[in-house]
C-alpha cells in the first residue's frame, strides 16, 4: 500500500519567519492569511526556502459569509469582525474593508484526506475553538496528525480554554513540548496518540466485558434464588396436598355415614306414612259413598218441584203473550220519536259545520294578509337598515381618507362599490405583512390592486423584503382594465403591478365548458421568475363575474396546477363573495382536484361583509 502524502495548512501566516519550523518532513504546505503583504512575504520565504506549497489571500471565519475585515496598525491584531481579540492600547484601525470569508469546511477541503494526512498550524487564536470543535466533530480520528495552536501574544497569556483542552484529549491528542516563536509567543502542541487510542479500545472493551459479567451474575444469582425458591413452594405444595387427601378421605367417610343414617330414618318416616294415608283413603271412600247417596235424593227432589212449575207456566202463557204485545207497540212509537229527535240534531249539527267554516276561512285571510304585511314591513326595514348603513360606514370611510390625504399626502381607496369590502383588505395586510410570499396572482383588478401595490411599496420601504414580489393581475373587462391602471398611477403604484388585459377564452375541465382568462402563459411565465426551491404564492379570486357560467371562478386552481412548473409548493387562494352558494361549491371542487393530484388542503371561513375563504393547498409530508 502507497504510503499517504504529508500536507501541512498553516493559518494566519505573520509569524512564519520568526517560528523554527521544519518544512522538510511534508510533501506540501498550504498557507492562508487574510493581508497581502503578509501573502506576498510568504511567497518570498518559500521561495527562498525551496518549501513546495502555495498562498492564498483569504480571510477565515467559522462559515461562508460576507462581512467586514479590520486592518490594524500592527498587522498581527487586524482582525474580522465578530473575531474580535484584545489588543494593546497603541494598536489602532487603519484599514476596513469587506471580504467573502472562506469556512473552516472549504479550509479543511482543501486537502484530499483519503491519499493525505494533514498537519496544521494556527496562528489565529479567535479561531482555535472553532477550528478544532470542526475538525474533530467532521473527520475520522486519527485523520489529522498534528495540532500547532496559538498559546500567547505579546501582551497577555492566551491559554487554550478548558473545553478545548478536554476536546483534544477526549479525540487521543497528546500535549506536546510547545514550538517556540522568537517574536509572538508559543505554539501548543498536540499529536494524534494510536497508543492511548488503542488502550482507550482495550478499556471500553474490558469494561464492556466486566459490565457484561456482572449483570449474568447478577441474573444467575437471581435464577438461582428462584429455584430455590420454587424447591420451597413444591415441598409446601406436597406436603398440604397430602394433608389436604387424608382430610378429604376422612370428611368423605364422615358424609357417607351420616348420609345412611339419614337415608334409614326418612326409609322409616315414609312407611309410617304410607300405612297412615291408606287408612285415610279408605275412610275416603266410605264418606265419598254416603255424600253421593245424599246428593242423588236432593237431585231427584228438585226435578220433581221443576216439573211441577212448567205444569203451571203453560197455564199462564197465554196472559204473558198479550202483555208483551203490549210493550212492544208502546216501544215502537218510543223509537219513531228518537229517530225524530235524531234528524234534528244531525241537521243542527250541520249548520254548525257550515258556520265553522266560514270564520275558519275568515282567520286564515286575516292572518295572510297580517303575513304580508309583516313582511314588506320587514324587507322595508332591511333596506333602510342596510341603507343607513352603507351611508355610515361610507361616511367614515370618506373621513379616514380626508385625514389620511391630509395628514400622510397618501390619497383614498374606496372599499365600497368596488369588489372588495374593508375587512377583507385587512386580512390581506395582515397576511401580506406576516408572511413571506413568493409572488401574488389576482384574478379581476380594482380596489384591491392599488391596495397590494401599496403593501408591496410599503413593505420595500420598511425593509420587510429586499426586493419587489412579483404581482400579476388579470382583467377582461376594458373599462375596468383602465379604471383600474389610472388608479395605480394615482398611487404610484404602477411599478410595482403587472397589470393584463386577457380576453375570456373556452376552457374545458371534466368534460364543462368554461369562459376563464387567457392567461395561462403569463402565470407559466410568472412561476419561472420564482428561485426558492418550494415556492409559497397568495392567489386573490374574485372574477370572472359570477353571471359568466355557472361555477365561473373554478378554473383558477386547475390552470395554475397545470402551469406552475414546480415539483413542491404552497397556494394560499383568498375566494371573495363565500356567502355565495356557487363560491362554496367552487372551494369544495377544488377539495377534491387537491385531493386526486395528492395535495393535502384546508379551508378556512372568515367572518365578513360578503363572506371571505382561504383555501390553503400544499405538498403532502
């Protein structure tokens, strides 16, 4: 196997000359320091030490970033900011620049550690810490071969920190003799120990073992303990169940006993009784037989005395027969009578019937006509109501926006006759200020236009964003085209909208015919101006006109999945007019293409004037 390459990094190279150093033991040496002066005496010292290596002109810092180096009068305390040593009182600034640091990871890149091995000397104290927390945390140990870290200055002693300390000795770094400079101070030094790693393997594993060891003690004892334990329940067992046999037995022999005893006893009782009731059986009979002689003679007696009456009821029939001639002549006249009285009643029953109805149908028009009039006073009252408030808050708004014109130059927005109402802009604010949007799409311009124009204008100027956020709005109406144009120019606003005019076009989507913006290249067009790798964008929703088709705002969401080039990405969609039974239906649509495309969504209802939604889309995690 090729034996590695031996590299060395030297950081912050200001004290090379004064440091008694042998470059001879490495294939390369690699020097970085942030002055180029200092690179420059470098380039002349290996050269005319014969050293293989180069310079570079770079200033360290713990990552990648953009910042300001300060210059010194002494160079050996210029410093970056956020680096910062203490320095003597008569070392001053004279220098500041800004620089595009190198990170401690692209320094460490620079040597290939698969083929090498690395040494490396910093002279920079602000960035030992660092330096070796990033070495030891991201290499394989044993990696790094030496450590040459700046111990002092000239003023004060430095002294490595605790932490860093045991960080080197926790990697196997061992302190060496310090490598001393004429003019700066001491370099301390650690070297990678292969022996104390190895003992610190043998440790582990003894402990390791010793560990193990100790718990099948411990479980072997345990096991043992069980068993001697179950030896114990078993004898226990054996000797109760042996105890509790004979016991049985002996109850066993108890019951049969007894239960003979018993069972002679109730043998004797029942042959008393039996002899007892067959005596009574036969006084039985002997009764029985006399009661029935008895019965017999009455019986006889009393057919006779029947008898007896029938001879004299036929006599008598004959009288009998005349009397009920009598009662039922009577009874039929009775009847004649109530059947009179019967027609009477019905018939004063029936006028009864007639007179209900009539005033039956007397309350019914009365209480409609009192439902008539209940309700044209109440669609009365809700106009007025409505009226008076339209005028109030129209009234307020007028004011708002005379004193904003006076007070701040800015002139009015109108947030009535135009699509959108007052609570609705504020939501937009709101979420326009809160959160961080990729770009903006609106279908339908007005109000709101100049009103997200204004945001993004007000958002520059507080430093929110850095840059404008691309706004794109759509319009097919000419007239409102225009309106809508002059109102940005009368906020200034213009620069930060791109207003298009887009005739309706067919657009066909589960087999229905749409009438939707010609707008599809310039959203393709829009999403391509987005760099983030998962795009957020606010999409307002408030045309085309409801009396266009049926559903007429659906095709927004299928139109934007279609052309919005991006793998990942969040839609937050604001539907305007939710009070609207088409609008909810639109949302509950977009539910399910959001669903079948594998998107995840929620919707929220805002409380407002003309209803409001949020239909939040996005990729599934």
């Amino acid at each position: 196997m090729d034996e590695k390459r031996k590299v060395l990094l030297w950081l912050g190279g200001g004290q090379i000359e004064q440091t008694n150093f042998n470059f001879e033991k490495y294939d390369e040496v690699i020097f970085i320091d942030a002055l180029k002066h200092i690179c420059w005496e470098i380039e002349s010292f290996i050269s005319q030490k014969g050293i293989s290596g180069y310079v570079i002109n770079g200033v360290i810092s713990k990552g990648v970033t953009t910042s300001i180096f300060n210059e010194t009068s002494d160079s050996d305390y210029s410093f970056l900011e956020g680096y910062e040593e203490e320095r003597p009182n008569n070392v001053t600034v004279t220098n500041t620049f800004s620089v595009q640091t190198i990170g401690l990871a692209d320094v460490i890149a620079l040597v290939d550690l698969v083929s090498s091995t690395l040494s490396v000397v910093c002279s920079i104290s602000g960035l030992s810490n660092m330096l070796c927390e990033h070495a030891l945390s991201s290499i394989e140990k044993g990696a790094i071969d030496e450590f040459y870290l700046l111990q002092k200055d000239r003023q004060t002693s430095l002294m490595l920190e605790d932490g860093l300390f045991k960080l080197m000795r926790s990697n196997f770094y061992v302190r060496k003799a310090p490598l001393k400079n004429a003019s700066f101070g001491d370099f301390s030094h650690y070297i990678f120990s292969n022996l104390e790693f190895d003992a610190a393997v043998r440790v582990e594993a003894e402990r390791t073992l010793k560990s193990e060891n100790e718990s099948l003690k411990t479980k072997l004892s345990q096991k043992e303990k069980e068993f001697e334990l179950l030896l114990a329940s078993l004898e226990n067992f054996k000797s109760s169940s042996t105890l509790q046999t004979e016991t049985l037995i002996a109850q066993m022999k108890l019951i049969e006993s007894a239960q003979v005893d018993n069972l002679c006893k109730i043998s004797e009782v029942l042959t008393e009784k039996v002899s007892f009731l067959d005596n009574l059986f036969k006084q039985g009979v002997k009764e029985a037989k006399s009661t029935n002689d008895k019965l017999f003679a009455d019986i006889e007696k009393c057919m006779n005395t029947i008898l007896e009456k029938i001879v004299h009821l036929k006599s008598s029939q004959a009288d009998t027969f005349s009397v009920v001639s009598k009662v039922r002549k009577d009874s039929e006249g009775i009847f004649e009578k109530v059947t009179a009285q019967n027609g009477l009643l019905n018939k004063t029953i029936e006028e009864s019937k007639q007179s209900n109805g009539s005033v039956i149908k007397a309350i019914d028009k009365s209480v409609l006509d009192l439902l008539e009039k209940l309700e044209l006073a109440q669609k009365s009252t809700k106009a007025l109501v409505s009226s008076s408030h339209t005028n109030t808050i129209k009234q307020i708004e007028d004011y708002s926006s005379v004193r904003n014109f006076i007070d701040n130059g800015h002139k009015p927005l109108n947030f009535h006759g135009w699509p959108i109402s007052p609570d609705i802009a504020v939501r937009i604010v709101t979420m326009l200020s809160t959160t961080q949007y990729s770009g903006i799409l609106e279908f339908g311009s007005g109000t709101s236009t100049a009103l997200i124009g204004r945001i993004i204008q007000r958002l520059i100027k507080d430093k929110v964003v850095e840059n404008s956020i691309p706004f794109y709005s759509f319009d097919h109406n000419e007239m409102y085209f225009e309106r809508t144009k002059t109102l940005l120019e009368a906020h200034s606003v213009s620069e930060f909208v791109t207003l298009n005019h887009c005739e309706l076009v067919k657009e066909k989507f589960n087999d229905t015919d749409f009438l939707y913006y010609d707008c599809r290249r310039v959203i393709n067009d829009f999403c391509k101006l987005s760099k983030d790798i998962k795009p957020k964008f606010l999409v307002l929703v408030d045309g085309p006109p409801g009396a266009t088709n049926p559903h007429a705002r659906y095709p927004a969401f299928p139109i934007i999945l279609q052309e919005i080039n991006h793998d990942e990405f969040d839609l937050d969609f604001l539907v305007d007019d939710y009070n609207r039974r088409e609008e909810k239906e639109v949302v509950e649509k977009w539910k399910r293409d959001a669903e079948n495309a594998g998107l995840s969504s929620e919707n929220e209802v805002v409380i407002s004037e003309k209803g409001f939604s949020v239909f939040s889309v996005g990729c599934k995690k």
